[in-house]
C-alpha cells in the first residue's frame, strides 16, 4: 500500500503542478485534471487508510471549498477551473490545514497578481516564444492564471498532509512553515 500512496501522491503533484502550466499557457484547466484527481484521492484515502471520520473531513474540505470557489466564480473572480482544482486540492490536504493552504493560496496569488502586471508591462521586452507560450501570463486585459497560485499554495501545504507517504515526511520536514 506503500507503493500505491508513494505513486499516487506523485500523480496528484504532477498534475497539480501541469494545471498550473496549462493555466499559465491558455488560462484553461482541463475538467479531466479535477477528475483524475479526485479519483486518485479515493485510492490514495485507502491506500494510507484514513478512518471513516477523518475522510468525512478531507471531502467537508473539499465541499466547503467548491461552494465558495464556484461563489467567486459567480461573481467573476474567479475562474471555474480553478474553483474546482482548489476543490480537489482542499479534498488531498483536508480539513486541518485547510485555513494554512487557503491563506498559502492568497499570499501566493497577490504576489502572482502583480508579477502578471509588471510582465503585461512590459509587453514588448519578452521573447515571442516566451509570449506565445505563456499567453495567460501575457496577455493583456485577461484574468490571472490563479492555477499557478493554487499549485504554490499545494507544493507549500504539502509536508502537513495526512496523505504525504512515510517516506517522503524525512525529506520535507524541513520545509514545514
């Protein structure tokens, strides 16, 4: 069962870490990446057998982040799909490090946010190849790809999580804020 967390929790910060490409590249993350990443939730929540109750917290998490993601997006601030991979996001990390990963979240995006300005710019300093590819980061009067601050706000609550692999708590101990 070791192996099968260890597998599942690189996949869940692989694609974490691609929605934050893909957002970053067409301000768009794909509804498969939320999916994947609920179903490897389920996996990885038997494969470190988390009890009942604890479970019924990590999917309260990701419910009670779901409704105030899809809020945001209601009102325009936030995008859909990153409503739903912080919804996903909050069902790995649960429920007792959910205030850290939101507030992780928001430091990371503020300062995202005025990256994006200062990058928009300067619009003509930028290799076009850099431009073309990063268009969310780039073009002009566009939303700010918050997948990348979602994936920073993940990567910085990851050495709290309950899901983290015994063999992996050695190597990031180090870096628990």
């Amino acid at each position: 069962m070791a192996i099968m967390n260890f597998l599942l929790m690189s996949v869940y910060i692989a694609l974490v870490l691609y929605s934050a490409w893909s957002d970053a590249r067409k301000l768009r993350i794909p509804n498969w990446i939320s999916l994947a990443l609920m179903a490897g939730f389920v996996g990885s929540a038997f494969s470190v057998g988390l009890s009942f109750d604890v479970l019924l917290w990590h999917l309260a998490a990701g419910a009670t982040t779901l409704v105030f993601g899809f809020g945001l997006f209601a009102f325009g601030y936030f995008g859909g799909g990153d409503a739903k991979l912080m919804a996903v996001s909050a069902l790995w990390i649960g429920w007792d490090h959910l205030v850290f990963f939101v507030f992780a979240v928001l430091l990371v995006g503020g300062v995202l946010s005025l990256l994006v300005v200062v990058l928009r710019k300067g619009l003509g300093l930028w290799p076009d190849w850099l431009v073309k590819n990063a268009e969310g980061l780039f073009t002009p009067n566009k939303a700010v790809p918050y997948g990348i601050a979602i994936a920073a706000g993940v990567l910085l609550t990851l050495p709290r999580m309950d899901m983290l692999p015994p063999a992996w708590q050695v190597h990031v101990n180090w870096f628990v804020l």
